[in-house]
C-alpha cells in the first residue's frame, strides 16, 4: 500500500490530502497492467474507474467513417476518465488505448462507499478533486485547440503566399536572360536580396511565431556552427583533393571579396531562412512530423524546383543539398551552421570547375 501512497502523492490532484487521507484512498487503488494496444476504455462504452497513468503513454483515439484518429497522448502523470468517473451514466465519447507497456492506478467509484464512516468526507472530497482536474484538463485542451485552428488558419495563408512566391521566381526566372543582358548582376542580386528580406519580415508577420521559432537564435548556436566550420573544412579538404589545380580558399576569397559573393552571403542565409527556418519548421508543426523527415524532404523538393531554371544537375543537386541540409537544421534548430555550408557549397558550385 506504501507503494501506492507514494505513487499518488506525485500527482497534483493529491496535494490536498494529508497522510492519513491518502492512506485511507490508496486502499481503494488497484494495480493494473496493459500491453501496447490493449484499451484501458472503449469508445462508447460506460466506465465508473478513474486511471492514474504511472508508466507508458496512452492515445485518446476516436473513431468516425470507419477511421481511427489519435486526438492526444499522454504520458505518464496523467489522469484519465475522469468525466465518466463523475457522471458514470455518460458513455464515453473516445476510447483509451495504450501506446506501449503501461501501468496505472484504478479506482471504481463504488469504492468509494468501502470508507469508514470516520473518513466518509472522501466520497465527496476526492470526486471534487476529480473535478477540478478535469476541468483543467479541458481548458488547457480548449486552448490547444484554438492554437491549432489559428495556427491552420496562418498556415493557409503561408501556403497560399508560398504559391505567390513561385509565381513570382518564374517570371523572374523567364526573363532571367533577358535582365542579365542589359542589367548587372549586382543589381539583379541586390533588388533579388531586398525583396527576399521583406518577403521573410512578411512571412513572420503573418505566422505570427517568435522568431526562435524559425532558427534565428543564439540556443545551440555553439554547437551549430563548429558542425558548420567542421563540414565545410572536410568539403574544402575534399575539394582541394580532387581539383588540385584550383585553389579553393584563394579563388572563391576574391570572389566574395570583388565579386558577386558578399551578397551571395546574404542570398545563402535569406534561402535557408525560408526553406529550412520557415518551411521545414512550419511543416514540422502542422503536420506534427515528430521526427521530421517528411518535413525535410517537402522542403528540400521545393528548395530544389527554384533551380530549375539552371538545369536539371543543378536542381538534383540541390535536392540533396535540402537533404543534407535538412537533417542537420533537425538537431540544433539554428540556421548558423546550415547557412555556412550553403555558402561554402555554393562558392563551390561557382566555382571555374564547374
């Protein structure tokens, strides 16, 4: 019994009992035990216990047209069945299944009726307690669901905005000769540069997530770019290797120097912030891509069809570079590391070689 005690008193809806009250409800607990996909609740089924999840993680699932739809998880510390442990005549709109090996702790509300008389104050206090709890539970699951219709709401938008974009990089793309003949390209990088930073102040504007959200922050930013030196030093290394004849670091310092190069600086970061930052992090959360790799490979499909102007090497090239790219972003969250290997791979790239 000690064993429960101890168990309850981690959970915040049993700081309201003393030792001996506690001592007293853990003689009404059971010990229970699921496999991964056992349901501790059945959708529409009635259900008079109230389940304190110890160990594992459990999916509130719901079932309409014949499919099955996870609405929450919860992990461990969680309470569970609390609506129909108060009204044990309301069916239960959503079943309960387990994830993986879970254990909890259970009470049938008739237990309740098992207290001695000198602690029958319990009957009341403890389903109040429940209450509470559950209605806490709701708020909080009532705000994230209005986060999430607001934030689908921004997202249309972004995607709508994102086809704008498009629209836009190819009738650039279609007079891209044509503009290169009578304007220099400092120009073209220049006025390309500007309104790419106006587009990305936009695009935060309209998504309204702090700026964090997108990898323009210092969290990791240590990590980030010793990945970055180090990637782009072996690149180097590799480079040198295989085109001995040319020198990459003296090359490639005149042209960010004297050439194009400076604004390419900015150009590499303005792409990794939109397609790696806002894209990839946006795709991410919408989609609730825990690990992420639809999100990078969405993102590095789309980073490369803006190459296609430059011919089909380039665009393949560029799928992999998202790739590359992609999976790095996913373990710092900050764009210092990616943008230098964009850099350092697009010199390369501009490079006489190729």
């Amino acid at each position: 019994m000690q064993e429960i005690v101890s168990a309850l008193k981690k959970h915040s809806i049993c700081e309201v009992f003393d030792e001996v009250e506690l001592e007293e409800l853990a003689k009404l607990f059971k010990i229970k035990k699921y496999k991964a996909k056992d349901f501790l609740i059945q959708e529409n089924s009635l259900n008079n216990e109230v389940f304190f999840l110890e160990k594992g993680t459990v999916e509130i699932l719901k079932t309409k047209n014949n499919q099955t739809f996870v609405l929450r998880t919860f992990q461990e510390k969680e309470i569970l069945g609390e609506m129909t442990f108060i009204d044990s005549k309301q069916r239960c709109t959503a079943g309960i299944q387990a994830k993986d090996n879970v254990e909890v702790l259970s009470m049938e509300k008739k237990a309740l009726d098992k207290l001695p008389s000198k602690f029958s104050f319990l009957k009341y206090k403890f389903p109040l307690e429940v209450i509470k709890a559950a209605t806490e539970k709701m708020d909080n699951t009532n705000q994230k669901l209005v986060e999430e219709i607001i934030f689908q709401k921004y997202f249309a938008k972004f995607v709508l905005l994102l086809i704008l974009c498009f629209c836009w990089v190819t009738l650039v793309v279609g007079f891209h000769e044509k503009l290169r003949q009578d304007v220099p390209f400092s120009v073209i990088a220049t006025v390309t540069s500007v309104i790419g930073t106006g587009f990305c102040i936009f695009l935060i504007k309209l998504l309204q997530q702090p700026i964090q959200f997108y990898g323009v922050t210092l969290n990791n930013w240590k990590q980030s770019l010793f990945e970055g030196i180090l990637i782009c030093s072996g690149l180097i290394i590799l480079y040198n290797i295989f085109f001995p004849e040319e020198n990459f670091i003296s090359t490639q310092w005149s042209y960010i120097l004297y050439g194009g190069g400076t604004l390419y600086i900015i150009v590499a970061f303005l792409q990794e912030f939109v397609f790696r930052g806002i894209l990839q992090s946006v795709l991410q959360k919408f989609y609730e891509d825990e690990k992420g790799y639809f999100s990078v490979l969405v993102s590095s499909l789309v980073f490369s069809i803006i190459h296609v102007n430059y011919g089909y090497l380039l665009t393949i090239l560029s799928f992999l570079m998202g790739l590359f790219l992609g999976m790095i972003y996913l373990r710092h969250k900050n764009l210092l590391g990616v943008s230098l290997i964009h850099l350092c791979l697009g010199c390369m790239y501009t490079s006489p070689i190729f």
